[in-house]
C-alpha cells in the first residue's frame, strides 16, 4: 500500500468519523416529546418532510403543557412516560426530539435529558438527538433588545453548553441545535421596527379577530412563528435548502430567507459535512 494511498484513506476516514450528520436518509423514524411552544413546530414534520422528498419519515409526537414538556417531567410523572419508553423499547426511533423551559426551570437539566438518552441508545445504540431550543415566556414584554440579550444569553450560553455537555457524554451520538426560538426573535425586531406587516399586532386579539407573532401574553406561537419555527426544523433536520423547496406559506414576508439565516447562524445546528 502506497503513502499516497494511505493518505488518502486517513483522511476519507477523519471525514467520515467527523461527520455524523453527512449520511443520506430518505426519512427517520422520529419521536418528539415537548409542551405547547414545541410541539405545533414537531406536528408539522410529517408532512413538510414528505413534501421535500424525505417519504419515509415518520414520527409520534408527546405533549404535555409548560413546564410538564421538560425531560424530567416526562420521565417522572408524565401519563405518556410508559408509552415513550414502549416506543424507543422498540429500537426503531432513529430522531429523539426533546425540549426545556429555561434555566432554573422545569426538569431540563443534563441529568434529566441524560434519563432519556441512556434510554434511548439502550435500545438503538445510534439514535440522533436534535435539542429544539424555544423562545421565552411572555415575550411581548421584553422591549428593544432585551429580548434579543436575554435570548442569546439563553440560547448560545445556557442551552449549547447542555449540547456540549450531552456530546462530551456521549461522543458516538449526534446531539444537534434547532435554534427555532430565534425565529421569534427575528419577528420581534421586525415588528419593532415597524416592518412587519403580516400581522396585525406583537400579541393577537381573539375578541377583535387579529393576528399577531404570539396568540397569547404567555408567547404560545401565532401562525407566522409556526409557519418560520417548521421551515426552521426541516432546514436543520433535513439539510433542505429552503431556496428551492416548493412551499406557500401564505405571508408576504420571506420567511425561507430569515430560516436559512438562523440555521446558518447556529454554530451548535446541524452542519452537514463539517465536523460536529
């Protein structure tokens, strides 16, 4: 065997080690357990996943409100635990979704989501784990860029360590960022500076019959944020370059564009072909 050859198959190998995410799918079997600022975006994979051509996707999804949507909660006291546990008993569920609430709240902490990746990699030694970032409760309060700080703070301090932390654990899985919360964000700017002319207001009204970025003073999503937080999600779990996916999402705003800015802009995303 030539040093020239050699070589060459090293560096094949780095790539390939390097790279969890380069391996083509036509679909996983996923499993997505989360609250109400969560779940509209997972609910939404089946069938933006088929229209981008990934047929075989497939996946259950586990719901449970606020602070009840974190690991812990689903692990200890959630009605649906026995059914997720039946469900990655299986081995089949190739894509585990999880979510959190914030720092100091809830049970997201490493231990918690570390419960459901023992779990899982028992049962399928090479399950993916996407961590699906949110935005925060009560958004409409924040004014200027505090919500952008606080999000940041939130975001690429609090939340991409946990992902660190998760990877150093486990270096034979992939753990990846879906920075979706930051779609709120981008919305809240625009909407600040008077630019967002797709709603009606920050937070809509039910008794006049407006539309806002959030349905509630709580920030549960209006239909533009689901609309972005699904683009999001496909962008980073599918490597769908959004530029040429054939969706109408049925606002004037370019929402694919905004997507692809905040998948590119998340350093913790799924990176197809670069090291993880």
């Amino acid at each position: 065997m030539t040093r020239k050859y050699l070589c060459l198959l090293t560096i094949i190998l780095f790539q390939t080690c390097g790279s969890f995410a380069s391996e083509p799918t036509k679909g996983y079997k996923s499993l997505f357990i989360g609250h109400s600022f969560f779940v509209p975006m997972a609910r939404g994979m089946t069938t933006h996943a088929h229209r981008a051509g990934f047929k075989e996707h497939q996946q259950m999804v586990f719901f449970e409100g606020g602070d009840r949507g974190t690991p812990g909660y689903f692990w200890e006291d959630s009605r649906h635990s026995n059914n997720i546990k039946k469900a990655l008993q299986s081995g089949d569920i190739e894509l585990f979704g999880m979510t959190w609430t914030g720092v100091g709240r809830g049970k997201g902490t490493f231990e918690h989501f570390k419960l459901w990746v023992d779990y899982a990699i028992k049962h399928n030694p090479k399950t993916t784990f996407c961590l699906a970032m949110p935005w925060g409760r009560f958004p409409a309060r924040y004014k200027g860029d505090s919500f952008v700080t606080a999000m940041k703070e939130a975001h690429q301090r609090d939340f991409h360590n946990l992902i660190d932390r998760l990877r150093s654990a486990y270096p034979k899985n992939e753990f990846f960022c879906i920075g979706y919360g930051e779609g709120a964000v981008e919305l809240k700017k625009l909407y600040h500076a008077g630019k967002l002319n797709d709603v009606d207001g920050q937070t809509k009204s039910r008794e006049k019959g407006t539309s806002g970025i959030f349905t509630d003073a709580l920030g549960h999503p209006d239909k533009i944020l689901i609309e972005l937080g699904q683009l999001i999600w496909l962008g980073t779990i599918y490597d769908v370059d959004l530029d040429k996916y054939e969706y109408e999402h049925g606002f004037k705003l370019d929402l694919k564009t905004i997507a692809k800015k905040i998948i590119a802009a998340d350093d913790h995303g799924r990176h197809w072909g670069e090291d993880n």
